[in-house]
C-alpha cells in the first residue's frame, strides 16, 4: 500500500469519526472562489455597477460596428439640422447627396445612364440627362425613392439604397454642428473608457513597482520613493493638470515621433493622468508588503536562496492583488472625472475626437436651448464613477477575509 492509499484511508477513517452535524457542515464547505462569488452578489449595487460598465466597454469595442449599422458619421456635419429633438428624423445636407451619387454614378455608370434615360422619358425630370439622377437626389427623399420604384428597373436597387441613407434618425438628437449625438456618445465612450482604463492599469503598475521596492528594501530607498509620493500627493492635482495640459508634446523631440496632431490630446491626457494617480496605489502596496515581508512563509523563502525579484513577484504580488484591484476600479472613476474636467476646461481631448468631458464643454452655452446637450454626457460621467466606486465597494467586501461568510 502507498502513501497516496494510506492517507486516503486516514482521511476516510477520519472522516467517519465525524458527526452527522460535522459531516454535514463539512459537506456545506465551499471553494473560496464561489465564497468570493456569492458575497460579491450579495451587494446588489456593485452587481448592477458591474452591468453597467460590461455595457459601456462593449460599447466601446463595438462602436465601429455600431456606426456601420446605424450609418451614422460622429463627425457628419449638417448645419441645416443643428439643436434637433431626441427622436427626429432628419434629411441629409444636398453636399451629402452630390458626393453620394457622385460615388453612385462612377461605380456603376452603365445602371447610371440606363436609370437617367427612364427618368426622361418617363418624364420624371426635366433636366439634362447627365443631371436627371443629382436633380432626383436634390428633391425631398421619400419622394426620390417613389419614382426610382416607379421605374421597375432592377438596376435601381443600389440607388434606392443610397437615396434611403439620405434620411437619418437621430435617437437623442443634434448639436451645434448638426452632428448626431447619440453615435457621438459612443465614442465618447470609447475614448473616456478607454483613457480611464488605461490610465488606471498603467497607475497600478507604476504603484505597484514602487511601493513594492519601497516597502520590501526599506531604508533609503523607501525614504527617498515615500518622500517622492508624499511631495506629488501634497500637490493640487487640478491646477498642476492644467498647467501640464498647456504643454505641446509635439515640441519634445523624443515624443515627436509617436505623437500625432490627431492623438496628441488623448496620448497626452493619458500621461498626465498616470504621472499623477499612481501615488495612492504605491502606499497602498507599500504598506501591505511591510505586513508580508515578517512572515513565515518569506523567511522560508529567504532561507532556501531565493533572489529578492522572486520573492516579490512570486510571494508577495499575489497577497497585494487584492487590495489593489479594488483600488484600480476607484481609479477608473477618478480617472474618467479628471478628463472629463480637463476637457470641460478645453484642455483635455479637443474636437472633434468625442469625449463626454468635450461634449459637455460644447453644450455650457447651449445649456437652455438645447438642455439635452448637456444632460446626456452628464448623466453617463455619473452613472460610470458611480459603478465603478460601487464595483470597487463590492470587491472590497467580497475578498476582505474578516468579511466573508463560510
């Protein structure tokens, strides 16, 4: 019999000696897993927080494709249909409809010329032939569309579609420029989402090198990176934004390669936000690896020759996860907050990229003409800060050990 059987039989034996009411609860032992799940459930809001921003990152990914079922442009201007109602259908500018059959008539200028003909002579139009199709798209679209039907020609169809892309539905309406606001809510989200989640991983790295050099060394080294924290951390955090959101990257030469006019305002909004939120996760980190490096277990590491960068990647990483994820998530919110500020100000993301912070800075002086221009970026600023701090309080409770219930 091996040591594999002999323990197995202990264990059964011992498991016998139980009684029912101790077999029972032992029965009833859960995976600390499905403990962590089912008290992260029991907090309902951090549940709905957490639905709540799946939402908004899948809107995120999937604003290209959002934009190809909708047909909608974010940066589509149409002058004509500025400050419109949520739910209103609109018709496209005659700038629009020109360059549309323009592509139409030199994609395919055989069905062109055959539709031009029957239009003439069923008398439809009364211009030149080469201008029966751009005279057709200049008239209002449901009518455009009921005489291409009227002709029966199957090579119509491409037309017809084209002619129905004139008229667009504008879910939550129009703004200064006559752009659809709703296609440009989803990639504000993109861009606020995407600075916020960035901004709060690269803050979590940074934090997490530094307080865990600072707090595993100590001495010196934990003076000097602690006095470093302290000094940013005593800093005004808007003032000093704004004054780092006036510099122009384009004008350091070992930035100017990857630096674009195009993304300098967002790859610069993403630098300031991390030179200035990795303070709180470095304490945090610190002060859980000065509780780690005393225990038992990193003394028998120590003992047996392991290296220092062992010890800390692979003893005391993993018991500061915890703690840190939940400071990552009030990191997101804070993060979205700040750009949303900066581009309130006009210092943050500039137009025409999207983002909820510039929206709301486009809509300040529009606020009781079109109140919904303001309303709208507002609301999903709150509902995504309000998530994320709910989702981190969730985690918080769901993987505190004094906090769960076996």
């Amino acid at each position: 019999m091996n040591s594999n059987e002999v323990a197995m039989d202990e264990i059964q034996i011992d498991t016998n000696s139980l009684s029912a009411k101790d077999r029972a609860e032992l029965e009833k032992a859960q995976p600390m897993w499905k403990m962590v799940l089912t008290q992260f459930l029991d907090h309902k809001l951090a549940v709905v927080g957490a639905v709540i921003i799946h939402l908004f990152l899948l809107i995120s990914i999937f604003a290209g494709q959002i934009r190809s079922i909708t047909g909608l442009d974010p940066d589509a201007q149409n002058v004509a249909n500025r400050y419109l109602s949520p739910m209103t259908t609109a018709q496209v500018g005659q700038d629009v409809r020109e360059t549309e059959v323009e592509r139409y008539i030199n994609a395919f200028p055989e069905s062109a010329d055959k539709i031009q003909k029957a239009l003439l002579e069923k008398g439809l139009v009364q211009v030149a032939e080469a201008d029966a199709i751009y005279d057709l798209a200049s008239r209002d679209v449901k009518e455009a569309i009921s005489s291409l039907q009227s002709l029966n020609l199957p090579e119509a169809s491409d037309l017809i579609s084209t002619f129905k892309n004139f008229e667009t539905f504008h879910l939550f309406g129009t703004d200064e420029l006559g752009r659809d606001v709703f296609i440009r809510l989803v990639y504000g989200t993109r861009v606020s989402m995407g600075v916020g989640v960035l901004v709060a991983i690269a803050s979590a790295l940074i934090g997490l090198l530094i307080g865990s050099l600072a707090g595993f060394y100590g001495g010196l080294i934990d003076t000097v990176l602690m006095r470093v924290t302290d000094a940013l951390l005593s800093l005004p955090t808007i003032p000093v934004l704004i004054v780092m959101a006036a510099i122009d990257l384009t004008k350091l030469p070992w930035l100017k390669a990857i630096v674009s006019t195009s993304n300098e305002s967002i790859f610069k909004m993403v630098i300031i936000l991390c030179l200035f939120s990795w303070m709180t996760v470095a304490r945090l980190v610190r002060g859980s690896i000065l509780s780690i490096r005393e225990r038992e277990f990193v003394l028998a590491a120590r003992t047996l020759g392991a290296k220092d960068s062992t010890i800390i990647v692979r003893h005391m990483f993993p018991n500061v996860i915890a703690p840190m994820l939940v400071s990552i998530t009030l990191g997101v919110g804070e993060s979205i907050l700040f750009e949303a500020a900066l581009s309130f100000l006009g210092l943050g993301i500039m137009p025409p990229t999207p983002s909820w912070g510039n929206m709301l800075n486009n809509a300040q002086e529009l606020i009781y003409q079109a109140p919904f221009l303001a309303i709208l970026p507002g609301i999903l600023i709150l509902l995504t800060t309000i998530s994320f701090n709910y989702l981190g309080d969730g985690l918080q409770d769901a993987i505190d050990p004094k906090a769960i219930r076996r």
